[in-house]
C-alpha cells in the first residue's frame, strides 16, 4: 500500500479501531529493500522524537531519544515509520482502547493489540509487536492477519521494553508472508531462503491445550488439516513428550517472576498509575520463592534440550491460534494458552487465518518451525499462505 492509501484509511477507520497510539504524518518514504513499507511500532519500542508511553500513564511524557536499534534497521531499509500502536499496560494484560476490526464489539487480542489491528484494517504493511506470552500469534489469530514470532534471541531487543528476560522476543504483523519474509531479513541480516519441499510434512499437534479449543477452533484445525492433505501435503498426528505437559506453566510462573524484577520498580514508583492488573501481576510474581523460579527454569531448558526430537520427521508443527474467535469486549485480550509453551521453547511461530465465523470473526493457527530456522519456516509456510483464508476488510 502507499503511504496516502494508509493515511486515507487511518482518516476514515481510526476513530473507530483505535489502534494508533501517535502517528507522524509527516513521515517519509526511504530507499532499500522495505522501501515504501508503512511500518506501525507497538508502544513499547523506541522511535526517536515519539513518545513511548508503554501503554500507561506514568510515561505519558517519555520522549524517546533514539530509535530501537529494530526500528533503525527497518529505518534504514526503506520502511516508513508512521508511528506507534496502541499496547496494553506495559505489554501485560490491561487493554488500551483499541477495538478488533473485523468487529469491533470484540477485543482485537493483545498486548501487541494496536500493531495487529492496524495491519489487519489496510492502516499499516507491517508492525512490531512484542511476545512473552502470547502477544503476537493471539492478535493475528482474532484479527485475520499474519503475525510473525521468531526464534528466541533472533532480533535485538536494544530500546524495547524489558518485561521477562527469559521469554521476551520481537514480532512482526504483515498483511502477506513476503512483507514479513522481507522484514525478517533485514532485522535478522539473513538474506537465502532455503528451498520448501514440494510436498510438506506437517505434525498435527493438538497441544496440552487442546482441551481449551473450542468446538469451533478444534473444527477449524481439522479441516485445515483436510485442506493441506487435498493439497498433497503429508498430515500426521504428532505428541509432544511429557516434560511438555508442564511447560505452561512454567512459562507463567517465569513471566510473572521475572516481571516482577524488571518492572517491580514501576509497580513502587507509579502505584497510583498502574491498574490493579498489572500491580496484581507484579506482586503474584514478587510472591514465588527463588525454589520455584529455579524449577520452572529447569523444565524450559529440559524442553529446550528436546527440541531436536520433537520436530524429528516434520517440517512443521500444526497448532491453534487461540482457545476461539476474539472474546466479546474490550475488557481483557484472551487467553495466551496456546502460545505459552512455543513462546517458553523459543520456536518460531506463523499466525494465520484458516476460517471465519459467520460474525466476521477469524479463527486462526499457527504453524511452528523448530528454533534456528526462521527461514525454512518461512519457506514452508509458502504453501500455508496459498491456502489459507486470507480476507481483506
């Protein structure tokens, strides 16, 4: 899109979705490889001249110096940065005002919940976004967009919001798979991508979570699992060994202990500030004992170490997007359950839509690649591109 085609549209959606935090309309196209991209920076990442509120009012004058150093490649690329989007309270849990826009009675998911909308209504290409727990395949899963998580460490975190040290990783949200393939490139500085199989091998994984589907989400997910073996791909079932069924968690406890390290002082400084989610939050984590952290430490490494194994015979894991469609209200985000224990083993993850509630609704999957190849899942995720289902608004 160009920058007037995502200006008109801000102009005639944005009172309504809300997903701009601040926008520079004054900004400029670039030359390199993104040029021409209109690029949405979650309110948790650094642009120089911008504010960075971190979705909350204690920073409500926090004027960044400097570019995160993602912003600056992106910068650098070409992309034009327009401005930030609307986070939940310090990436966490407390909703901003943005609203789903595919319907806006419902919550577009969260925290990366203005970056998802944006790219989701034609208002932005791409967005950053953040993930800890869930922040960016939940948003991509309720707005009908792609949402990129890669590899744990993959892109740098200089100028981005600390909030759980063991977990925190960069996203993306594009409106295709060749805007994400291309951002990821620049932000990675890795250029090949590796040829796909022409008939993927694809492990039907159902999660610990399932359980937490819905009728409608477990039917999406086995119907699409129809629609990859139509098209010629191999779908089998795929288990994930036992040290997996205490990964989530894990990760939640590891969340909210390291939250309460990084951001505790946040919690203190700004009591009168915060919500009391995200004092609840700091104060569930301030609680763990040392013992406990150290524990949910040892199982992420355990299942780190078997990584290896679990992607043995695949070249990717099919897995829900989301427990359903985006919950009703701007109130809460959803659930991250079903992205707890990728986001914990630090594998990449591609959010997609494969299906539409008669509401307008999407539910959405991911498809998970094992760590270290962002690229070959990128590849691969070419055939899921080519059947998803993709609608613009």
């Amino acid at each position: 899109m160009t920058l007037e085609t995502c200006l008109a549209r801000i102009e005639a959606r944005d009172a309504e979705v809300r997903g701009w935090a601040y926008l520079d309309k004054t900004a400029s196209v670039g030359a390199g490889p993104l040029a021409g991209v209109v690029l949405g920076v979650k309110d948790v990442i650094d642009v120089a001249g911008m504010p960075t509120t971190h979705g909350s009012p204690a920073f409500s004058r926090n004027i960044a110096a400097a570019d995160a150093e993602c912003v600056a490649r992106l910068r650098a690329a070409g992309a034009v940065v327009l401005g930030k989007t609307v986070t939940a309270e310090f990436a966490t849990y407390h909703p901003g005002p943005t609203a789903n826009p595919r319907n806006l009675e419902h919550t577009p998911g969260g925290s990366s919940s203005g970056s998802a909308a944006v790219v989701a209504d034609g208002q932005a290409d791409l967005a950053l976004g953040t993930q800890t727990a869930g922040s960016v395949i939940r948003p991509a899963s309720f707005c009908g967009t792609f949402g990129f998580k890669p590899t744990f460490g993959r892109y740098p975190l200089g100028g981005v919001l600390e909030t759980a040290p063991s977990l925190d990783t960069l996203g993306l949200f594009g409106s295709n798979l060749a805007l994400i393939t291309a951002a990821d490139a620049v932000l990675a500085d890795e250029n090949d991508l590796p040829p796909a199989p022409a008939n993927l091998t694809v492990g039907l994984c159902r999660s610990p979570a399932w359980d937490a589907a819905s009728p409608a989400m477990q039917a999406a997910f086995l119907a699409f699992a129809n629609v990859l073996r139509a098209a010629g791909h191999t779908v089998q079932d795929h288990d994930l060994l036992a040290p997996f069924e205490q990964l989530g968690a894990a990760q939640a406890l590891i969340h909210r202990r390291e939250a309460s390290m990084v951001m505790g002082h946040i919690r203190r400084d700004h009591s009168a500030l915060v919500s009391p989610a995200f004092a609840a939050m700091i104060d569930a984590g301030a609680a763990e004992s040392e013992a406990d952290y150290q524990a949910a430490l040892a199982v992420q490494q355990q299942c780190k170490a078997l990584a290896a194994d679990v992607f043995a015979g695949v070249d990717l894991l099919l897995v829900p997007g989301a427990p359903d469609a985006a919950p009703a209200g701007l109130a809460a985000t959803g659930d991250p359950v079903f992205q707890r224990i990728w986001t914990a083993l630090g594998a990449p993850c591609l959010g997609f839509p494969a299906a539409w509630r008669d509401d307008g609704l999407p539910l959405g999957l991911q498809v998970i690649g094992a760590p270290g190849t962002d690229r070959q899942l990128l590849s691969n995720a070419r055939a899921i591109e080519a059947l998803a289902a993709i609608r613009e608004i």
